[in-house]
C-alpha cells in the first residue's frame, strides 16, 4: 500500500471522517434569526421551507471561501417571502454567503421575494461581503429588487469599509418602486464596492433605473443582462437604465440589452477606467440615450471608452452628450440610427478630451426575442443578431429553462457589425 494510502487511513481513524454538511429547515415560523442560535459550520445549508412567509431576516451568518454557507428553497417546492411587510429578506452582517433558489427541481426561481409594503426585496447591509444570489424572483417591492449597500451620508470611516465579492446572476426582477438594483451608496465618498459581478438577469418596469452601481472601485462586471422599461415613475435624474454613479473605475459594461427608458439607456458619472463595449440600446427618452459627466471623483489620465455598441430608436434630442471635461471620452466603432444631432459636447468638453472615431449611421435591424411574451428572452437564430447572442438572456416563468452562463474570460468583443461584417462604411468622423 503506498505511504500516501497509509497517511489518509491514519487521518481517518485518528480524527474521523469528514462530517457531513448538515441541513436546517426553516419553516413559516422562523423569519427572524441570527447566527449565534444556530451550531453550524462553512458549507451547511438553512433551506427554506415551501409556502408563504412574511420577511425572512438573516444575521451574523458566516461561511469560509471555500466552503460558503448555503441558503435555499427546500426540495418540495417555491419559497415565498413578504406580501405586504417593511422587507423581503435581509442578510445583514454575513460573510460568503451563498443565496440561491435552486432548491427544487424543475424550479428556475425558487425563492419569490414579493409585494413588500416598504424598503427593498433583497437587502445586503452594513458589513456584509462575499455573497452570491442567484434564480431568485423579486417583485412589487416598495423601493428596490435588491439593494447592496451601507449608508454613511458622504462621512465613511477611514479607511472606507469594502463590500466585496458581490455575485448577483439568473435572477428575475419586475415591477417595482425604485431601482432594480441599487449597488453601492449614491454619496461619495462612501463604502467602497469591489470584485461585483451582475450576469445573466432579466430586470423588468422599474421605478428608477434598472440598474444603478456607484462607488464601486474594482473589478466590476455587468454582462449579459435583459434590462427592460426603466424609470416609470419620470423620477428626475433616476429614470435610466444603466447608471454608473459617483467614484467608480475599473468597469466593463459589455453584451447587455437595454430598452425604453424614461431618460438615458446609460448615464455615466464614474471616475474613469470605463469600458462600455457590445451592448444593444434602445428607445431612450429624455435630452439624451447617452449622457457623460464627471463628479467628485475624477482620473484625469484614464478613459472612459464606449465602442462597438448599438444605438437605436431614440427620441432624444441627441444620441449622445458629453459634459466630461475632466477624463478622455472616446466614441468608437458604434452603430447609430440616423437622428438630427448626434453629439453634443458641452460644460467645457470638446473634441480636445472626447475622441470620435469610426462611428457609423444607418438604420438598425430590430432587435426581437425568441418568445417575449412566454418569458424566453434568447436571441433567435434567424436573427441577425443570433452570432452577437452567446447565449444570454433569461427565461422570466417558472420552468426548466436556464440559460447556460458563460464564463467570464472566454466572452469574446467585435471587431464587426451586427450583421457579422468587418466594420466598414460611411463613417462619420
């Protein structure tokens, strides 16, 4: 027997084998709960038992990076949480942390966070950091789907406390008050947001905007999300679909739809370090589909840099308008619908900071779903979109559908148009 073989047989009868995860049921009782009432270790489970319960509070709950502390749906079926109380769930304190609703068989959205009377579907606050949610279902929460933040009015401790390892994908988000996801505390400076990763949702008639992000200063990623009917309630300044807010840098907004918007398809007031590449805009409202400034925060050396990105059906004044005089703005290698002006440079930006180049203006294809109507929001083959899909998007209904994720590092950027050409053809500047 090899000495290895000798080693691990030692170890066992010594120390025992390896104690197997243990499982909590919570039932429709147990809405309230902290972590020093429970004997548990990294990589157990809390499942939530199936049926209606009022708000679900978890506290002080923590697993290890390598074995993260599980929450679910138990297998027999649907979890729902709220229906007329202050909250859905909240993970207040906790540390990796794995959300999920894929608890049950043949359930895409296991946990429905839904109807709160007010505050958020999902709260992640105060010191909470390496938490992952995903197949949940939010819906007619009283402000956002999911909030992650901690609030400090502009005055954080120094150093500023870091939200990190935040991983939002496959969640379904409709109908609600504000914002569908509210990442990041809007004042700078404030708590710091690093390593965020949103993928793979579809957000659906939001209040405000679909999604806003805003002192977040590393490694964030936003891909690959269906972003529909931003900014309902004409909130002013809040009405968009994607905003990068105060202080962010080291962003890269890539293969994300965003359709009708009150105001902007994408409003962006991050620091610099911005990439926004391969994303399908359309129908914004407003002065502008694409508006640009800078606010305390600003890295003068750095860029902010949008390309290979579609622009159509805007009935704006402007597709897009720059204010940023501070960064280097560069427009390059986008698709635009032919409207009467389309930049405007403004509040001290000109051509000497903002970089124009290669742009081209046509007509674009519509943009249509495989089955909008049904929840599938795949691009069809037919399209001639399908080559740009990579399979993303969502199904919104309860159903066995679930998109295929792709990893991070092998998404791919264009080099062509959305027909699959080189890029070419009567270009602007």
């Amino acid at each position: 027997m090899k000495p290895t073989l000798w080693r691990i047989l030692l170890f066992v009868l010594v120390c025992g084998a390896p104690a197997a995860a243990t499982t909590f049921r919570l039932d429709s009782t147990k809405t309230w709960i902290r972590g020093t009432s429970y004997t548990y270790v990294p990589g157990d489970t809390f499942c939530l038992a199936a049926g209606k319960r009022p708000f679900q509070y978890f506290k002080g709950f923590h697993g290890s990076a390598a074995k993260p502390l599980v929450i679910r749906n138990c297998a027999e079926g649907q979890a729902v949480v709220g229906k007329g109380t202050n909250y859905g769930m909240v993970l207040d304190s906790v540390t990796y942390i794995h959300l999920t609703g894929t608890g049950a068989p043949g359930v895409d959205y296991g946990i429905w966070l839904d109807s709160t009377a007010a505050g958020s579907g999902l709260g992640i606050t105060n010191l909470s950091h390496h938490v992952e949610v995903d197949h949940l279902r939010i819906s007619h929460s009283n402000f956002a789907g999911i909030m992650a933040k901690k609030d400090y009015g502009g005055a954080p401790p120094d150093p500023a406390p870091v939200l990190e390892g935040l991983h939002i994908h496959h969640n379904w988000i409709h109908d609600v008050g504000g914002e569908g996801m509210y990442l990041g505390e809007t004042k700078s400076p404030g708590m710091l947001l690093t390593d965020l990763e949103v993928d793979h949702n579809l957000v659906q008639r939001t209040g405000w905007d679909l999604i806003q992000i805003a002192n977040s200063v590393k490694n964030i990623r936003v891909h690959h999300n269906v972003l529909l009917d931003g900014g309902l309630a004409k909130e002013p300044v809040q009405a968009n679909g994607i905003q990068i807010g105060d202080q962010s840098r080291d962003v890269r907004i890539d293969h994300n739809i965003v359709k009708n918007t009150a105001e902007n398809s994408l409003i962006c007031m991050g620091s610099g370090s911005i990439v926004v590449d391969s994303n399908w805009f359309s129908r914004s409202g407003g002065r502008q589909a694409l508006f640009v400034d800078h606010r305390t925060f600003y890295d003068s050396a750095s860029t902010i840099r949008f390309a290979r990105n579609w622009w159509s059906g805007s009935t704006s004044e402007a597709f897009w308008r720059i204010y940023n005089e501070k960064v280097n703005v560069v427009l390059a290698d986008n698709v635009v619908e032919t409207t009467p002006a389309l930049l405007v440079l403004a509040n001290g930006a000109t051509t000497a900071n903002t970089d124009t180049l290669r742009n081209v203006r046509r007509t674009i294809a519509p943009l249509s779903f495989v089955d909008s109507a049904g929840g599938d929001f795949h691009i069809p083959a037919s399209s001639p979109y399908a080559a740009w899909d990579l399979g993303f998007g969502t199904s919104s209904g309860v159903s066995t559908r679930r998109p295929a994720r792709q990893p991070s590092a092998t998404l791919p950027l264009h080099s062509h148009d959305a027909l699959g050409r080189p890029w070419r053809g009567n270009w602007l500047w």
